[in-house]
C-alpha cells in the first residue's frame, strides 16, 4: 500500500478496523442532596456577611478618618501649632577689634563708676572720706582724665542744690589715664575728703559748714558727662552739746586744713 492509500499491483490489501458496535453510555449529573444545598447556603450566606462587614468597617473608618482629619484641621486653624522664633535667638558676630591703632577717649557706656562713703554720718567739724572707682567695661583699652578737675564728687542737699564739689577748690592733680580692657580687670581708684563745707566753682566766695539735713553724694567725669555712678546719702549731724560753740563757728578748711593732700588724694 502505498501513502496515498492506494493498493500497489501484487500486494495484499490490509483489513480495516470495523467500528465497534458498542458505545460508552454518558452518565447523568447526579443531583446534590438536601444537606449539601444547606451547606452551600450556609457558606454563601456567610460569604456574604463577611464581605458586607468588610465593606461596611472600611466605610466607617473612611468616613471616621475623614471626620478626625478635618476636627485636626479646624483645631489647627482656630489654634495654631507655636513654634519657636528661630530669627530672635541669632545674634551677628561681633566686630572684629583693631589694638593696633592708639587708644581712643572713654565712653560713657564704656566705663563704670562706683562711689563709697566711708560712713553714712558726717558730724560737723570732722572729715568725711570718698574713695572713687572707675573701670572699664569695654572690649578695647580706653584714655580717661584722671585729674581732679575732671574725676570728681559733687553734693547736693534735699532740694537738688549743689552745695560743694571735690573740683572747687582741690590741688587739681592727675593726669590722663590708660584703661585695660574688661578682661583685665584694670581699675582706678581714688580718694576725697569733705569737710562739711559748701563750696562754689573756682573756690570763690566765702565757705560755711553745711546745715544739718540728708546730702547726696554723686561721682562724675567732666570728659565723660554721661557717665553717672549711684548716688550715696550723707546725713550731716551736729557735734555733740559739749563742744564749745567757738568750735562749731569755726570754719572745717582753717579747723582741719584738709585743701592739701599727698598725690592720689585731695579732700575739701
């Protein structure tokens, strides 16, 4: 036989298959029970119960976020968060210091000056001491006069008048000062005396022991008027009733001869 199906001449012809004459009978679905159907409800029922919960749960926390975000919202705006003000807390370096040039004069914010009183009683004829501090506070070292014409206690009585200046009628000594830088703690210090006697520019007119009554004390530089020390109180209190009279009449500057005083202080 050749592969077309064709008999060649001489060859035995095969026998073809018959087809069989029994067919396979086709089995029907069977028919699930009662049972099995209420099991099918019962999972697809629950399926279903679990999906709506789902749904459900995902439904509220949506809507429930959504409501606590806007409350956030409304907080915010009605309240705002505070924060710190971060541009008041910088502050600009500071400028660098030339010491190569000369000192310049002090200035009044510069310079720090301290009075003291060596007691808060002055009893008329005797002598009441003041010792003067000046320092500076700068960065870079300063020039101040230092004569007593300029460095100098002023008093005056209760109703602000000037009574006696260290200035009036001092020596005038001193000369002009040269203070470190506030890291070297450079001071300078001095000291004058008051008698109790008034006192007028120039030491002109006649001097007469102040009135009993409260005086105050204030340190001052000529070179640097706005450069002010705390004031102090002097009371001015009569002598004792057994001095004689002739005493108190006396005026302090002939009774003491206290004009005059070595380098470093003067007294009046």
């Amino acid at each position: 036989m050749t592969t077309n199906g064709l008999v060649a001449p001489g060859a035995t012809p095969r026998p073809r298959p018959k087809p069989s004459s029994r067919s396979t009978p086709q089995r029907r679905p069977k028919r699930p029970t009662a049972q099995q159907l209420r099991r099918r409800r019962a999972v697809r029922n629950g399926m279903l119960v679990v999906l709506l919960s789902v749904g459900l749960l995902v439904g509220l926390g949506t809507a429930a976020g959504y409501g606590i975000g806007r409350a956030v919202d409304v907080v915010r705006d009605v309240w705002p968060e505070a924060g710190p003000d971060l541009t008041s807390d910088k502050a600009l370096p500071p400028e660098p210091i030339d010491l190569t040039g000369p000192a310049e004069a002090c200035t009044a914010g510069a310079v720090a000056l301290d009075l003291t009183a060596g007691a808060t009683t002055l009893v008329k004829g005797e002598v009441l001491p003041f010792t003067l501090r000046v320092t500076n506070e700068g960065r870079v070292p300063c020039l101040l006069d230092g004569r007593g014409t300029s460095m100098q206690v002023v008093v005056t009585d209760d109703e602000g008048e000037r009574v006696w200046s260290s200035a009036d009628c001092g020596a005038g000594g001193g000369s002009d000062l040269l203070l470190g830088a506030r890291n070297t703690l450079d001071t300078w210090d001095t000291t004058v005396r008051w008698s109790g006697a008034s006192s007028k520019p120039g030491c002109e007119g006649e001097r007469a022991r102040v009135p009993a009554g409260e005086y105050t004390a204030t340190m001052t530089l000529a070179d640097v008027p706005d450069a002010v020390g705390d004031p102090v109180t002097v009371t001015v209190v009569e002598p004792p009733a057994k001095e004689s009279a002739e005493d108190d009449e006396k005026p302090a500057d002939e009774k003491s001869g206290d004009d005059e005083e070595p380098a470093g202080e003067s007294s009046d």
